[in-house]
C-alpha cells in the first residue's frame, strides 16, 4: 500500500495481525476501558457499558474506536515551537481537532462517547493537579432525526445523568440549565437560529455565496453604555467568548471558554462556510479546547470541500506557525494556480486531522449484494390488461426532456409538478443545488422528468398523476392498490420469498414517500406479511424509537424507510434484508445509509441487500451514476486522488447524460434496446470472430418479473 493510502487510515485486524501489533493493540483497549470506566477505585471515570436488551450481553469496545479516541485526546498536548517546545501544554491552551471518517455502522457515536469521557478525566485530573480549567462542557450537534438517540445513549454510556442537557428547541435554552450542563445536545437547526437571532447582514438582504457567512454578520444589538457595551446574544452563544477590537488586528477575548469538547454529528450536511448554519456550527468549533467532525461521507464535489470541513471544524495545523496554521481553511489551498491536486497538502491534512475506518476493521457477517433486473412492464395489471396511453405519456416525457419536443417547436409545458411539491418527496426529488445557488428552470424540468420516469417504473397511474396529487387525493391510492403494477407484484414476491426462508423482519427503502405508502397499502390488502410500518421523516424522535422497538420485537414485519427517516435507527437485533425499490436517489451514499442501518456493528446474521432496477431504465442510468459517484468518492477515501472530481457545470452534464442512456419504451412498455447495447454487441462479435475469450452479453435478456429467479440465500 502506497504512502497516501496510509494517511490517516486505521490498520484492521489483519495487518496489525501481520505487523506483530495485535496484542499491543487489545492491551491499547484494556487500558483505555480500566481508566475510564466508572468505579468506587476510579472517581474520574464516567464510562458505562450497557447491557443490549435484545441479546442480553454486556457492550464492549471495537479496538478501531479506542485508537480514534486516542487520536484526538493525543492531539496537540505539547508546544510544537517556541521557547517552550516539547512541554506539555495546560488543558486551557490546547486546540486540537479531528475529522473522523468512519463508514456507516462502525460505532463513531460511542466512539465519540469515548473521548468525552477522555476529555472529563483529563478536566477531573488537571484540577487535581491544581490547573485552574475553566472548559468543562461538551456540546453535541446533530441532525434533528438523531437528536433523541444521542441523548440515551450518552446517558446510557455514561454516568452523568441529570448533566446531559436536551435542547431540542430555542424554549429549551435556558441560561440556567446551560450553566449547570457539563454534556449540551441540540440540533444543527437549533444552533442556526439562534445564530441567525442574534447576527444580522452587514450589509445587502442575503448571504454571498462567494465569502464566508461569518464574514458577512454582525451582531444585531449591543446592550449597556457606550464605554462598555456588550452583544446581546441567544443564551446558547452567550456561553461562548467573543472578541473586542481594540485596534487594526488587534483583538481580545472577551472571557475565557467554558467548552471543553465540540462534536459536529454528519459534519459534511453543514460544510458550506457560505450558510448561517456553517458560521453557527462554527463558533462553537472555534472556542472548543477539542472539536470531532463525525461522517461517512465527507467528500461530494471537489476538494475546495476538504476546505470547507477544515473550516467548519476550526482546523489549526501544528506544523507551522501563524496564518500558516489556518492554511487548510484557505477555499482554493488544495489546488494550484491550474486547478491541479496539491497531493502534499491533502496528504498532510489527512495526516494531522483525518481519522479512517470502513467495515473491514469489523468483523462482521457476510454481506450479499444482489441485483435483481426486470423489465418493468409499464401499463401492464395483473389481470393481463394493458394501459397503452400510458406508455405514449411515458414517452412523451422522456421526448420533452432529451429536447425532442422543443426542436420541434411543440407545447413546451413544464413539467415540474414533481421538482415543486410541498411534500417530503420534494426534499427527495431534486440532486443536491449547485454551490452557485439553485438549477436552472430548464434542468428542474429535465430532474422532473427523471422523476416522473421513476414514478412510471413504479405504477403508471403514479406516473401520470404525480406525488402530490396522490396526497391530495386518497382515492388515487385505491385505484393504484386495486390494479397493482409489475414492480409491486414483484416486491411482494420477492418479500415473501425471503420471509419463507427464516427472514422474517425486512426493511424497504424508496427515495419517495408516496412510492413506499402505495406499496404499504399493497401489502395491508393482502395477509401474509406481519406487521407493516411506515417510518418517515413525519414521525418525531419518541415514535422513531417505539416504531424500532416494536418492529424488532414483532414476530414478523416489514418497515418501510424514507431517505428522511431512515438516518440514525439500528436494525441489526433482528432484520437482515433490505430491499431498494423504486426510484434512486441521486447519491449513492442515502443508499449506503440505508445500508449502515442494517449492516453495522453487532449484526450477528449475514445481511442481504437486494436492489430492483427495471433493465434500460431511468433507475438503471441512475445506477450508472452511482457507480461513477462511488467510484470518485472511494478514491478520495482510499487514496486521496481527486482526478475525477469536476466543476458544478460538469455535474450537471454528467447527471443530464442518464438520458442517453434511456429509450421509450415498447408496445409491451419495457425499454427499447439502446444503440449503446447494439454497440457492445457487435463488438462482442468482433472479438469472438478473432478467437478472444470474452463474456456472452446476449445472455443479459429481457426477464419477466414473474420469472426473476432469487440467488440462493441462507443465513
């Protein structure tokens, strides 16, 4: 393994097997648990170890979590230049920060869990030494979906109990109970606003995009007289100094930080410095003696994010001195005056401030992929009836989108139904807005077409009508359940077929809500299938927990899971499949988080995950798509290349080209044989006529959903 592949990766199991390193590393553990795990002989230990209430068993710790916490607790303990280098610095004067890299289901919140309670004994054993410590709180930011499970499972990890502070809105932030905390959970949203509460616009109505939001505010209010005024500020910020100009570059602080330990939950969701929420998160990153940026997916675009991040998490490098030290932070210091990678630089980034682990540092079960190609029959009921208008409609869209109907200077309504619904879909619908602002109208209208494209794999009377007229209209839902489509007809056999086979909890994942609810109300018609449960963003965090309590604990079930709703739940006691259907985000990383739920740490079974794509689809395209994405994303986290990373305008031409890919579809409503397939197939011949050994794609053939044959899974 090269150089940069090392960086800041953790070695599994096996290699510190191979390097003679294993035992040091289990003795690594031990150590780690006898100093902070709670006991009568051991006053500054906080750390519990609950007992799982599925399997009875005592929790433990994964040795890849223990080296990150030690990681970050080992960072900047000692002057790196100066008069005083090489001595060890008062826990007030440090400033270390970590971006931890962990793949989805590797355990980063108790790994972060871990370092809290690091950070509360180094407090505990300053003071006995008789440092003055003012920071001793740890402030937790996370995604409103999680917000509930950080809560338990901090009180459930550690003994600090009544000092673990929910703010889970702005009525909660009471300066009393700040002042009291020692842990602070709120949400990303939480803190933007009360940011936004207290700041206003120096100048203009809106943020630029092009400078940084901190840079752009100010406070709102000042309070008291003119030779000694102070900001007015929300109770959550007024726990943080600020600084008092005193002239040209010339600043003070205005009272010592009380924060000890910031953790940024999915750090990547609020990297772009150009929001009110980067700025909020970032204030508390900046007065925190530690700062733990959590993700699993840091990386999207380009490396100007790696910037962003480094930003965000107040990441200042040892290795200089000065404005040297905030280089990383610079937008445009990992690329060159011609847009080049500055390999060094990401390199020694990942080296002082990435912490890296993927599931190969578990030991866990099996994982199964399976690919499950159909031809999706659009229009056609399981009575053998045929709704042929539908397959013109069908067609009609995807003419639209590639331009067809525009060069041909027919009606050009727009078809943005989808792109602009109220409902959760429509956080689902669009990719992710460029880094200049919003797509243009005519890409919404080519996004929206893909959608409505999705939509007719799934049910053509949802194809037609849209996402949001089925939530306006119920009785669009019973027409859909009474003339079932193709690809629900095959979900449900490929549903019972796994349940017949000894898995008898499964989950479904769909990007779309509306999607999932039709097969809902599909399954709720027929017996056979357990319990049903719809679990979506629409559910607040104490229905989240009963709904996994009660779908785990069901004799047999199916939960159905949105993008919105299926971030931060765990179903490894008790489901190991998991079915993708319907349309396809737009990011392969939603479908890993789906993934992470059932594939994570403590899944005792081998896991099955089972993905439908209608052959020559909109879906197919967006698997292509996925895989490009994935591809670039892998290379980022494996060897820190960027070399097929591209600008916003490239995205867009990437994401746009899907359309190539798809035909309209046939009589029978399945998708035309593309001139791509064509291609390869006399290219087949070609080298099967000079005597090559190369793979028969003929036997990649239309197969009828009532045949598709499931590979054989035993768990």
């Amino acid at each position: 393994m090269s150089q940069s592949k090392q960086e800041g990766r953790q070695k599994t199991k096996a290699e510190l097997e191979a390097a003679g390193e294993w035992e040091a590393k289990e003795a690594e553990v031990q150590k780690f648990v006898h100093d902070h795990e709670h006991r009568d002989d051991n006053p500054h230990g906080i750390l519990t170890f609950p007992t799982n209430p599925v399997t009875g068993t005592k929790a433990t710790l994964y040795p890849h979590q223990v080296t990150a916490a030690n990681h970050l607790l080992g960072t900047d303990t000692k002057y790196a230049h100066g008069s005083k280098k090489g001595q060890d610095k008062l826990l007030n004067n440090r400033n270390a920060s970590m971006l931890a890299i962990h793949e989805v289901g590797t355990g980063k919140t108790i790994m972060a869990i871990l370092i809290l309670a690091g950070v509360h004994r180094m407090i505990e054993e300053a003071r006995a030494r008789g440092e003055e410590v003012v920071c001793d709180k740890t402030v937790i930011i996370v995604p409103k979906s999680v917000l509930y499970m950080w809560f338990e499972t901090v009180k459930q990890w550690t003994t600090l109990d009544k000092e673990v502070l929910l703010v889970a809105k702005q009525a909660d932030a009471k300066e009393g109970d700040l002042a009291r905390a020692r842990v602070i959970i709120t949400t990303c949203d939480v803190v933007a606003r009360a940011y936004q509460l207290q700041m206003k616009l120096k100048q203009g109505t809106r943020l630029s995009k092009s400078k940084p939001a901190d840079e752009q505010v100010e406070f709102k209010q000042w309070v008291g007289p003119e030779t000694d005024r102070v900001p007015k500020r929300h109770p959550l910020f007024n726990l943080l100094p600020y600084l008092i100009k005193l002239g040209p570059n010339n600043y003070r602080q205005s009272k010592p930080s009380p924060v000890a330990f910031t953790i940024v939950d999915e750090a990547h969701l609020y990297s772009n410095p150009a929001t009110w929420m980067a700025a909020a998160i970032r204030e508390f990153a900046m007065w925190s003696v530690y700062t733990l940026g959590l993700t699993g997916t840091p990386v999207k675009r380009g490396p100007d994010e790696i910037s962003n991040l480094a930003r965000l998490l107040a990441e200042v490098s040892n290795d200089g001195k000065g404005n040297k030290r905030l280089r990383f932070q610079e937008r445009t210091h990992f690329t060159d005056m011609s847009g080049n990678i500055r390999e060094d630089e990401v390199n020694a980034w990942h080296l002082q401030f990435v912490d890296r682990v993927d599931k190969e540092h578990l030991e866990l079960p099996p994982f199964y992929e399976t690919y499950l190609l159909y031809d999706p029959f659009v229009g056609l009921a399981a009575d053998g009836t045929q709704d042929v208008g539908a397959i013109q409609r069908h067609n009609e869209v995807l003419q639209r989108a590639k331009g067809i109907w525009i060069e041909q200077g027919r009606d050009t309504a727009p078809i943005l139904d989808e792109a602009n619904s109220a409902e959760e879909d429509a956080d689902a619908a669009l990719p992710d807005n460029p880094e200049s602002g919003r797509w243009g109208a005519s890409q919404r209208d080519t996004f929206a077409a893909m959608i409505k494209m999705g939509h007719y794999e799934f049910h053509s009377l949802l194809g037609d009508k849209g996402a949001q007229a089925f939530e306006q209209d119920d009785a669009l839902y019973q027409q859909a359940t009474a003339r079932p489509s193709q690809a629900m007809l095959l979900i449900e056999r490929v549903i019972k077929d796994r349940q017949a086979n000894g898995h008898v909890r499964i989950a479904v994942f769909a990007e779309l809500s509306t999607q999932l609810e039709l097969l809902r109300r599909h399954f709720e018609a027929k017996p056979g299938f357990g319990e049903l449960f719809m679990f979506t963003g629409q559910l607040n965090e104490k229905q989240r927990a009963v709904m996994v309590k009660d779908f785990l604990s069901c004799a047999k079930g199916v939960i159905f899971l949105t993008k919105a709703g299926g971030i931060g739940i765990n179903l490894q006691h008790g489901c190991e499949v998991l079915l993708s259907v319907g349309s396809l985000p737009w990011n392969a990383t939603d479908i890993k988080q789906a993934v992470g739920r059932v594939y994570r740490i403590n899944q005792q079974r081998p896991v099955q995950f089972i993905q439908l794509v209608a052959r020559r689809s909109i879906t197919a395209a967006k698997l292509r798509l996925h895989e490009d994405k994935d591809l670039r994303l892998a290379r980022v986290a494996e060897d820190l290349n960027y070399e097929n990373f591209a600008d916003n305008s490239t995205a867009w031409k990437w994401t746009t080209t899907m359309l190539d890919y798809v035909t309209d579809l046939d009589v029978a409503g399945n998708y035309k044989v593309t001139t791509e397939y064509v291609a390869k197939l006399q290219e087949y011949k070609r080298k099967r006529a000079l005597g090559e050994d190369v793979k028969d794609i003929r036997s990649v053939r239309p197969v009828l959903p009532s045949r598709v044959a499931l590979p054989s899974f035993v768990a």
